[in-house]
C-alpha cells in the first residue's frame, strides 16, 4: 500500500531526491540511521528543534526523501488551526480514512471521531492507543515514517496523541520525526530523543550561498555570512535581497541587513501570540540596538510595561536577560522583530527611547531621526555632531550613517550636500568604495562647489588614485591640495599627488606637486626638503644634494607616515627596515578604527618590505589581507601592488605559475591605464621567475623593457631594483657590455644613497664579471654593513662566490659558501635556488672525484644541449652553430645559457676545460 504523501512544510507531494543539504552531516546521520533502524524492524522517534528559519524543514526533507521504501505520512501544523482539537491529526491521517475500519470497534469510533466523521465523544487516550495500532498494522507490510513540521503551533489534542504514539513506536518499523521552534522539556513529546539544530558554520555558510546564489563575490558573501548568524533561511533571503547595489546601500544607510519576507512570516506569528504590552516591549528591545536593559526598563515602563510583561516576553524564549544587558537569541531574531511591526509601533518605541536619554546622547539623535518626517534641521544638526564624535573614536561606518541620513533630514541644499561628502569620506575610511562613490557624486550634483572638496577632504583624487587612475587622480590632488584648510590633509593630498606622478614615471608631475609642497611649507615642519628627497629615483643626481642617510632611521621614525616615498623606493634608499616598523605600528590602530582603505594600503607597503627582509610568511599573509580588503573596496591600484608581491613571492619560490596568474591579472588593468611602476614590478617578476629557473636569455627578453624608452613598463626605480637580475642574466648569455652598464648604475646609486642592498648587488655585479678583483668584489659583497638583512640578496651573494670559487677549483672554500647559501634558500623556501645550489654543492666533492662529478654534470644536459655544449667548446659562434644543427642562433643562445647554468660556469673557455678533462686552472 503506498499512501498519499506531501512534503514537510508546503504540503506538496514529493519523490525527488534530497537536496544537499550543507553542514548537516551530525544531523542527517541520525535520521538516516533511524530509517535503517526501521528498515531492521524496530522503530524510534525524534524531536528537531531550533530557532525559524535554521533548517529544520529542510532535514525533514531530507529524511523524507531518504524514505522512498516506506509509507511516509506528513504534516505541516499552522497557527490558525491550533485551537481546533485533532485538526493536526485530521491533516495526518487523512490518507488512511480507509483503514480505520481495520482497528477494534472503540478504536475506530474514537478515530472517526478525531477525523471528523463522527460525533461521539472520545477519550484522548483512546485516541492515541487507536492511533499507534493503526501505524504499526501499516507498518507490518512495510515500514512507516511520520514528519511533522511546526509541532509547535499543533493543537494539543494531536500534541498529546503523538507524544504518545512517539514514547512506544520503539518496538515496531515506524519511524516519528517531529520539527518545533523550542526545547521539547516540558512539552507533549517530553522523554522523546532530540537534536537541537544550531547555526551552520561559516565554511557551511558560504557553500550555501554559492549554492543559491553562484555570482555572488566573495566580499559580498563574506557580509552575508556575517549578517546571518548562521541562519540557512536568513542566507537564501539575503541571496536573494542583497545583490543589488542600492539594496547594499540602504543596509549601511539602515545599520542593520534586512529581513526577507519568509523570515519576517517565521517570527511574526510568535510576536503575534503576546500581549500587546509585550510586544511593544520586544520592539523597544529591538529598536534599543545596544542591548541596555536600564534603557529598555524605563521606556517600558514609561509605555506600561511592567515586571509581568518582562516576564512574558522572556518566557516566550525570544529575549533573554544576563546582567544589565538584554538580548535576543539570535541577530536574526531582532531584525525580524523591528522590521516585521508596522511603522506606528517602531515609531512609538523611538519616541519612547529617546524621551529616556539626555538631550545630548547620541542614541537620542538616531531615535529623534527615526521620528523625523521630511526635513527637520535640528536633528540633522544632532546627527552632525554624533557623525563628528564617532568618526574620532574611529567608527567610521556609524559617522558616514549619521551624516548620511543628516543629509537627508536637512533643509537647504548646500547643506546636504556638505553632509553627503563627509558622509562619502566616512564610508570610504570604512571601506564602502561604491557607496562612497555614490554620495560624492550626490554631494556634487546637489549644490556643486569647492565645498565638497573640502569637505570630503580631498575624496575624488584619493578614489582615482585607488582605482588605478593615477594621472586624474593628479590633477584632482593638487587642485584640491588650495581648497582643504587643515594642513595635514594638503600634506597628505600633495603626497600621494607625488606617488600618483611616480607611478607612472612623470618626473614633470612629481616635480609639480613637490613645488606646492614646499612652497607651501603644509607640513610646518623643518627638515621637509631632505625628507622629500627620499622620492627621488634619479642615478645621476650629486650625492651632495642627497640628506645624510646616517641618521635615516631616526628620521624615518618621526616622519609622518605621508611624507614616506612609496615602498619601491624605500627599499632603494635603504629605508626599509625603519619603514616596516613605522607600518608595523600603525597597523593595529588601522584595524582598530576599521579604516580599511588606509589598512589595505598599509598591508600592501608591509608585505614588499617583509620580501626584502626574508619574512615570507608574514609578507604572504599581509599581501593576501590586503588583497582582499582592496578587492572589496574595489581599489585595483593597491590590489595590484599585493599582487606584484605574492608574483616577487612566487617567483622566489619557483611557482611559475603564480607569477603567471599574478603578472597577468596586473598588467590587465596597469598596461592600459599606463600605471608603469605596477607593469614594472609584474614584468620584474616574471624576470625572476625565469633567471632562477635559468633561462637567462629569457629573462634579460624580460628584464631590458625596464629601460627601454617609451614600453609601457619603463621605470627607473624597478629597473634600478632589477639591475642584479639583468646583469646575472647578461653575464650568463655573454652580454658583459649590458652587465658592465648595470654595474656601473648600481654603483652610482650607492655612491649617491649607501643602501646596503646597491652596495652588496654592485659588488656581486662586479664579481660575476670576472677579472682579477673577482674575489675582492665577492668578498667586500659579503662584508657591507647590514646587507645580510636582505637575506635572499645575502644568499645570492654567497652562492656566487661559492660558484666562482668551485670554478676555481678552492672546493673547501666554496663548500662554505655554497653551504651557507643551501642553509639560506632552504630556510627560506627559494626552491630553485635551492636546487642550484645543491647541484653546486655536489660539484665540490673531494678531488678524487671531481671528474665524475663533471661527467654527472654533462650527463643533465639534454641531447640537443650536448651538441650545442660540443660545438661552442670547439669555439664555433652562435651562428656557426645554428647551421650545423639548422636552428636559429637565438635557440642555441637559449640552449647555450641552460648549458652554462647546469655546468656552473659562465664562459666558453671554462666549457672548452670541461670537455677537455680538466679542471680551468689546470689547464692554464
């Protein structure tokens, strides 16, 4: 016999399969293994229970789908019907109306009689033996499941009957699955098994989201993940209300996400069941959004609600009290509440709240402008002064709502536009780029002028800039540098002026924006000049004219943040170290005041500097953070410097497919929009990532468009950054006119700054060229004052020494410094150096093997490279060669190089010893 059936909860019938259902694995176990149960002939019961909306449905779905090989009997209990005795029953049984001849005579009656079809009296007991004889003679021809949804809003006739059919069902195939909104304990079904159903978790969440809504951004659904508490019902309404920009908006306009209409129907009808006066009082709770129970008391009590009341509603389960502070058992729960009573009720709690508080309080200017029809002055000027005092304690988001909805609530429309830029200021510092974008754009429409400039301080540059549109962003900086008042700002303004100008490598325009800076004295601080000379990137400038380095890091640490120059020339001036920690410091009061925009950038500067210095971790861990941050802001600029150095990162590390991704995804937007400092750091990468996999022609392919006038990743500062990888890939290719020209810009560069780096990498330069000040350039390298902070520079440092003295047959001598430069790569996670220096290390045997540690050497090479390697030992060139073995004379260049690499050695001489049998120095 197979029964009619609906599903739990829309009374459809049902024979699909489950859905899936996500971090439900705990719960679904247990009905799955009641089904077996039954399947094995004994039965059991099951109370689900937990807040609406958290998924209860959706496991009776579940098990009812599981159940194809049973009778499944289902029922949905509704509000309106709880008052009419056995009408749940009536609901359930109705599809055995046929078999209720089958029972004893009383049985029967008091079954017809329950269902309507008679009226006799009956006895409840009887009622409910009758029933449980009905469901075990189904289930002795097959199993029998029971689902019902809403137990809570059953009549209590039907309660009580399947209390007592779930308490002795253990001894047959009948499986009762019951859903309600509370703690069984002291209800019909109490002593029946339960499982309370808990929010999902937030990795639970998310797969939700992108189940329901597979377009959602990860920012997005982070928020939603966030507002929903963990609520399945509450993340399919946000999916499906929270996509829409303007829905975005009003949530931050609101301070609160807002409430679907399923959600709104799920609460209501428990508000519906209390007392007027307790009602009100759940709305004042709702409405009071700092859980203060002073507060909410005597709004109370001022409206009439009064010991009993409270007690009411806290027995209702919806509020619950711990010390002076009142709450909700869930965010979802209060939102429902405020939105789910009608305007009349939530303006009345407002009314009430505010006549509680002092004139002052700031709370009072948010339940004033909650009352507040049309324009009304007075408000939005107590609104203006909250908006003023919370964004100096740092919360941003709460200042941009109040200057928002002061702009609304305001008379003239000068002053709404005003209110509007701060209010965009305030969302930007809080990391809402569209919305702040938004409301600039009103501000300006509504009553446009220099105004919103000033009031905004400065807003329109800083968003260009932000968004990668460095040249704009420019024009609008140093315009608005006359119109802000305070100084630090136009400070702030000029500088970031001078850092748009050297991202796209415009001397003309940083030049520009210096002038007013120093014509205009902004800072009010002496010494400016000096600091400024930092932006600089000039190799030919007289080291006279440059400040005295020796006290840099005394200077770095009391110069504004501002007047720093961007991270890439930081690190060439060899100021990286005193800028990390100057970052490092402002970086917990970022996070603190939730300025995300100035926390994004800040993440970006610390993770480049944390590469130089040999923290990867930590540079890996800010780059990613900051990424995010700028991704959700939608600032490309700082997301394409954390890209640069997760790209510098995989690089180092040999991940060449990273470095693909992340070159890729910058230059996307750098190329067009002729952000040459960012297509610099990308083309760098993708040098690195070659030259350490030992592909040298490649690599100098990639690393020449850095000084190549007019490419769009032309840039003095990287290419400067860059000038011991191109003079590495020049020597290795046999350009030593290119390597000779690099040195000589490293050295200039030292001479004129002293950064520790430029002096170690002009050594090394000079030492991989060769000649008879080798070893002196290796050593004086190794021995610069503070070059070991640079520790993949320092190691890179050794490992060429250590090659040079290998070639030189000194093998304890370049087991030293190889193995220091092993030691280092290994700590670091540099994996191709890594392999490069163990295969050098292995090249250092004792001299009795050294001819087998060449002929293993000669063996890596492939086939095509063995010939190559024979015929440039015989001293043919590159394009003598190309016709022997009719290739073009780049290949054999690019086969030439990979031959250099392997073999550890950099000339044709050294390859024409290796294939003669002897070591270089013996064949002299």
């Amino acid at each position: 016999m197979r029964c009619a059936r609906g599903g739990p909860g829309d009374g459809a019938a049902t024979g699909a399969a489950p859905t899936e259902l996500f971090g439900r694995r705990e719960e679904t176990a247990v009905l799955d293994g009641l089904l077996t149960q039954a399947r094995g002939g004994s039965g059991g019961a099951l109370v689900v229970w937990g807040e609406p909306g958290i998924g209860k449905s959706a496991l009776l779905r579940h098990v009812h789908g599981q159940a194809t090989d049973f009778v499944r009997l289902s029922h949905s209990a509704s509000r309106p019907e709880s008052d009419l005795a056995f009408a749940g029953l009536h609901g359930l049984l109705r599809p055995l109306a046929d078999r209720v001849e089958l029972l004893a005579t009383a049985q029967a009656a008091a079954v017809r009689t329950a269902l309507g079809l008679s009226g006799e009296p009956t006895d409840r007991l009887v009622v409910g033996a009758a029933v449980l004889s009905l469901l075990c003679g189904l289930a002795e021809r097959q199993p029998v499941l029971v689902v019902v949804d809403d137990v809570q809003w059953l009549d209590e006739a039907t309660a009580l009957c399947l209390g007592f059919v779930a308490r002795r069902v253990g001894a047959h195939p009948v499986v009762v699955v019951l859903a309600d909104h509370s703690d069984p304990a002291a209800r019909p079904w109490e002593g029946v098994a339960d499982v309370r159903v808990d929010g999902l978790s937030d990795e639970s969440a998310r797969q939700l989201v992108a189940a329901v809504a597979p377009l959602t951004d990860k920012a997005t659904t982070r928020n939603m993940v966030r507002e929903a508490g963990g609520n399945p019902l509450a993340l399919h309404e946000l999916a499906t209300l929270g996509g829409d920009l303007d829905d975005a908006e009003q949530r931050r306009k609101r301070g609160r996400p807002p409430v679907g209409p399923r959600l709104q129907r799920a609460f209501r009808a428990g508000i519906e069941a209390l007392s007027p006066p307790a009602q009100l009082l759940a709305v004042l709770a709702a409405a009071e959004e700092h859980g203060d129970r002073l507060t909410v008391q005597r709004a109370g009590r001022a409206s009439g609600a009064g010991d009993a009341v409270w007690e009411e509603v806290t027995n209702s389960g919806l509020l619950h009290l711990a010390g002076n502070r009142v709450g909700f058992r869930h965010p979802v729960v209060r939102r429902a509440i405020y939105e789910g009573c009608g305007a009349a009720t939530r303006r009345r709690a407002h009314r009430a709240l505010a006549a509680t508080m002092p004139d002052e309080a700031e709370e009072r200017a948010w339940h004033l402008a909650a009352l507040a029809h049309g324009r009304d002055e007075d408000v939005a000027r107590l609104l203006e002064r909250t908006a003023a005092r919370s964004r100096l304690r740092g919360a941003t988001n709460t200042a941009a709502r109040a200057w928002w909805r002061a702009a609304e609530l305001s008379a003239a429309p000068v002053d709404a536009s005003q209110r509007l830029a701060e209010a965009a200021r305030a969302a930007w510092d809080a990391g809402w780029a569209a919305t702040a974008e938004r409301l600039l754009d009103d501000a300006e429409r509504l009553a446009p002028g220099p105004h919103v400039a000033r009031r905004s301080r400065g807003l329109r540059g800083i968003m260009e800039f932000a968004r990668g549109m460095p040249e704009m962003a420019h024009h609008f900086l140093i315009t608005d540098m006359k119109r802000v008042p305070e100084p630090g700002t136009a400070l702030e303004l000029g500088t970031l002026a001078m850092r748009a100008a050297w991202s796209i490598g415009r001397g003309d325009l940083r030049d520009r924006a210096l002038e007013l800076l120093l014509e205009d004295d902004v800072a009010g601080r002496t010494g400016l000049p000096g600091t400024l000379a930092w932006w600089s990137d000039d190799v030919s400038a007289d080291a006279a004219d440059t400040p005295d380095l020796g006290d840099a890091a005394a200077r770095v640490r009391t110069t504004i943040l501002p007047l720093l120059p961007p991270t890439p020339l930081a690190l060439a001036w060899g100021i990286d170290e005193p800028m990390a920690d100057a970052l490092r410091r402002r970086l917990p009061r970022l996070r603190r005041r939730s300025e995300h925009a100035r926390l994004a950038a800040a993440l970006a500067q610390t993770a480049m500097l944390d590469n130089a210095a040999g923290r990867w971790p930590q540079s890996e861990s800010s780059a990613a953070e900051g990424l995010r941050l700028a991704q959700d802001l939608g600032a490309d600029h700082i997301a394409s410097h954390c890209l640069t150095s997760l790209g510098w990162l995989a690089a180092a590390r040999g991940d060449e497919r990273a470095v693909a991704e992340a070159t890729a995804r910058t230059l996307q937007t750098s190329l067009p929009q002729g952000v040459r400092a960012l297509s610099a750091a990308a083309y760098w990468n993708r040098g690195m990532a070659s030259l350490f996999r030992e592909r040298p022609e490649e690599t100098l392919d990639i690393l020449v468009r850095l000084t190549e006038p007019g490419h769009g990743a032309e840039h003095p500062t990287f290419a400067l950054l860059a000038a011991l990888d191109t003079a590495e890939a020049a020597v290795r290719v046999g350009r030593s006119d290119l390597a000779d020209e690099r040195v000589r810009v490293l050295e200039a560069w030292a001479r004129r700054t002293g950064a520790p780096w430029a002096r170690c990498a002009a050594h090394v330069t000079r030492g991989l060229l060769g000649g008879a000040r080798a070893e002196g350039a290796f050593r004086a390298a190794l021995d610069v004052p503070g070059a070991r902070s640079h520790a993949l520079l320092y190691a890179r440092a050794q490992l060429s020494y250590g090659e040079w003295l290998r070639r030189g047959r000194r093998r304890t001598d370049a087991r030293v410094r190889i193995g220091a430069a092993l030691e280092a790569f290994d700590r670091l996670g540099a994996e191709p150096l890594r392999q490069r220096a163990q295969r050098e290390q292995d090249l250092t045997g004792a001299p009795g093997r050294r001819g087998s540690s060449d002929t293993r050497a000669m063996k890596r090479l492939t086939a095509q490279e063995q010939r190559v390697a024979q015929l440039a030992a015989e001293q043919l060139t590159n394009r003598e060669i190309g016709v022997q073995l009719r290739i073009s004379h780049r290949t054999v260049g690019h086969h030439l190089g990979n031959v250099f690499a392997k073999l550890g050695i950099n000339t044709r001489t050294e390859l024409s010893h290796l294939h003669a049998g002897c070591e270089p120095r013996e064949c002299r």
